[in-house]
C-alpha cells in the first residue's frame, strides 16, 4: 500500500488511466459509498487528465437513477430497494457505455434523468474521440450487469461511521440529523453492505483508494 499527498494519488491514477491501451474510448468506474469521496475524486482527476490534454467526459450514476416513482417499491428506507431497484443500468450500457465500448460508434448520451426535477432527460447525442476517458462515479459500480463495462476500475474505501458523519455535515442544510443517519444506516449502509457479499467489488478493483483521511491518502494498486 502506497501512501502520499492527494496530488501523488491524482499522479498514479492519471499515470493508470494513461496506460489503459484500447481501441475505444477509456471507460474509467470510481465506485465507493454515498459521502466516500468518490465524485470529487473523479472531479480532480479530469481536471488533471485536461491538463494532460485528454478529452474526459464527466457522468455519474445519479443521472441514470430511475423515477421516484418506480424507485421504491420496496419502502423508502429498504437497503435491498437501494441496490436493486434504483437505477436504470440498462440505459446506463445501452446510450453511454457500449457506444465507447469495443464495436460502439462512439455516439452517447451521458444522462437520462434529471434528479432535481425528477424528470427524464434526453441531452444531444454527443460522438467521442477515440482516445477520450470516461470518469463514471457512482455506487455500485462493479455489479454484475457493469463489471465487464469498464477498462479500469477504481473503489474509493471510507470507514461507514466516517461516510455518516459526511453526510450529516453535507446535508444539514436541507435534512436534520437525524434524518440523515436513518436514511445512512436503514438504507445507503446496508445497501453497501448487500453490494459487498454479492458483487464483492474489492476482488474486481484494479486500484483501491483509502479515502478516510482526503488529504493524505492511501492507495492499493492490485
């Protein structure tokens, strides 16, 4: 296990996603917890991979979440609802990742569901370098129907009771604390949990991120 400044972390994952050698665009998973970290770590990294003149297209799986509607079927608090019935993956693969996989035209859409507005999108179809990556956050990433979607796979690693804490302070404008620990232990907690016994996403990460400690992290590159 390596250990370093955020910049030396930001150094190795652009030097891993620089030596990804496909014929299609670098489809790049940042997998790990709600409140691990995951979305600003893949933010920092484009900004990196633009600086290194690489075209990154930035998504994430919660413009791929299904209706409100039709998102809880199984109660609002139900871990198994979290991982089961929350998002679309089959729009997921069919407008964004097989279009920049191998045999895709390179044409996407990088959303389909708008979750401010609860309302589905459908943005201009986009066509993509050859040689762009893909930074996809999100939860749940490395699930049976997207394992063999990506080209590298990175998981973002938070203690539980630290990714609780996150959240609390992320959301105390809008949610009382409360709230937000019940929804984090009823629901995101056991979700993950779930996640964990059936995918086993930690066996399929090509580099694993200690994400507990942001400024000083450390990394496993497997």
């Amino acid at each position: 296990m390596d250990r370093g400044t955020r910049d030396d972390l930001l150094r190795c994952l652009a030097e891993a996603v620089g030596s990804v050698a496909v014929g299609h665009p670098t489809r790049v998973a940042v997998d790990g917890p709600p409140a691990a970290g995951k979305t600003t770590l893949a933010d920092e990294l484009a900004a990196v991979l633009r600086e290194q003149g690489r075209d990154v297209i930035r998504a994430t799986v919660d413009d791929f979440l299904v209706p409100r509607a039709r998102r809880y079927p199984r109660g609002e608090f139900s871990a198994e609802g979290c991982y089961r019935d929350a998002h679309d993956h089959g729009a997921l693969n069919r407008v964004l990742l097989d279009p920049l996989g191998p045999g895709g035209d390179r044409r996407f859409q990088h959303a389909v569901y708008d979750h401010a507005g609860d309302t589905v999108l459908s943005p201009p179809i986009r066509t993509a370098p050859a040689d762009a990556v893909l930074l996809f956050d999100g939860v749940f990433l490395m699930r049976p129907e997207l394992i063999d979607r990506w080209d590298l796979r990175v998981l973002v690693s938070t203690a539980l009771d630290t990714i609780v804490e996150r959240a609390v302070i992320r959301e105390r404008q809008v949610s009382a604390r409360a709230e937000v620990e019940r929804r984090w232990r009823e629901r995101y907690i056991p979700a993950q949990q779930l996640y964990v016994a059936t995918a086993r996403p930690t066996a399929h990460a090509d580099i694993i991120v200690h994400n507990d400690e942001p400024l000083r992290p450390a990394w496993e590159i497997r």
